[in-house]
C-alpha cells in the first residue's frame, strides 16, 4: 500500500478499529509488553501506534513515544491519552519510513500489526534499528499467514478481500529481520489460534 492509501485507510478503520481489531489483538499486545520487561527509567517508542489501545498498558515509569501517519487514528490515541491522564506517553504525527529521531535514541522499539501494512517493511525495520540503542531491542507483533493446512486454505480465499480492505500483505518477517542485521532473540505464537507472531529481535552492540 502506498502511504496515501495508507492514510485513506486508516482515516475509515479509525471509526471502528478498537471495537474489532483493538479487541482481537489485545492478548498479544499485551503479551509484547510483558515481553518488554520495561525498566524506570527507559524510553519506548511504538510505530504505528494507531488509536493508541496498548498506551494504557505500558508501565508508567517509562517514556513512551508513539507515532503514525494517521491523523484519524492519532486524534483517537491523542483523546486516550487526555481521558486517562497518560502523562508518561508523546504522540506525534510521522512516517516510520523515514522518523525524525537521532540515532540510538530508544531502549525498545515496536511496531504492532504494522509492518505488513506499510509500503517497505524492511525501510521501516531499518528505521526501528536505526533509531534503537545498541544492545537495544525491537519488536515485531504481526499476523503472519499460515504456511499449510486449513487455515493456509481459508487465507488464500480471503487474501484478495484482506488486500482490498487494507488489512495488510504477506511479509517474510525472518527474511527482512536478517536482511536489516537485526538477530531473533524469541518467537513466540499470540492471539486467536495463534495466528500472530510476537518477534524480539536485538541490536547488536558494535
Ligand atoms: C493495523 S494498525 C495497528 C495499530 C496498533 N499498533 C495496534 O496494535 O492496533 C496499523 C497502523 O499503522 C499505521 N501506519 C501505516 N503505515 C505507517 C507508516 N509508514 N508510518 C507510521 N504509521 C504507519 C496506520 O496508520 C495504522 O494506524
């Protein structure tokens, strides 16, 4: 998808995206941040951060920075903010392709139910271990499509439709993760089924 689509996209999802997607995808999003093992003191930054439904849930000792192309979606996640006092949490409107932080900024970076959605996943995993520390982690939280059985059936069925809603396309998470020298530290199997991956990944120190 191109960002403009992108942004006509998620400006209709907006209406409607905690009610269904904020519900079927809260286990795993709370599975990453328990994952995260966030520490006083450290500074996160969530990609992609859409209406903002994991901001809640982040420990409040930490800084969490979120961002997304979506005004739509970012006036959502801007209202939560106000209506729980998140006082620990920025949002900002911009692309992960291409962010404004310096190098190394961020202890943790993650991008939930995001990169298969944007135009060039492996720009944006580049940009999340860009502007991670070295030593620093990042992590991927996707639907990844099945690769036989029933299930694989029943995706290249509804694929097309899947394409044409925005819902995102298949990515080879493995494949780019390597390719952007990230190395896997843990996968592990969320969500309904288990249909999604929870992916830790670390930045090597040089
Ligand atoms: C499926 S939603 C995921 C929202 C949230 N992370 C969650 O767990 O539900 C995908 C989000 O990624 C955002 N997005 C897509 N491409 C982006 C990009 N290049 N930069 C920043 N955000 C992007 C969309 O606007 C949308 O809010």
């Amino acid at each position: 998808m191109e960002i403009e689509r992108v942004k006509d996209v998620y400006a209709v999802h907006s209406h409607f995206y905690d009610s269904i997607f904020g519900r079927l995808y809260a286990p795993g999003r709370l599975a990453a941040i328990r994952l995260m093992d966030i520490r006083p003191g450290q500074e996160i930054l969530e990609v992609g951060v859409g209406t903002g439904v994991s901001l809640p849930h982040y420990p409040k000792h930490a800084r969490v920075v979120g961002i997304d192309v979506s005004k739509e979606m970012l006036a959502k996640a801007e209202e939560r903010k106000t209506s729980l006092g998140l006082s620990n949490v920025e949002v900002y409107e911009m692309d992960a392709g291409k962010m404004d932080f310096p190098d190394k900024r961020f202890d943790k970076v993650i991008a939930a139910h995001v990169i298969s959605v944007v135009p060039e996943p492996l720009k944006v995993i580049k940009e999340m271990k860009r502007v991670c520390k070295d030593g620093g982690e990042v992590y991927i939280l996707n639907y990844v499509n099945a690769s036989n059985g029933v299930i694989a059936w029943f995706e290249r069925q509804f694929s097309p439709i899947r394409k044409a809603l925005g819902l995102g396309k298949d990515v080879d998470f493995e494949a780019i993760i390597k390719e952007a020298g990230l190395s896997i530290d843990h996968v592990e199997k969320v969500n309904v089924l288990g249909l999604c991956r929870l992916i830790k990944c670390r930045k090597a120190i040089p």
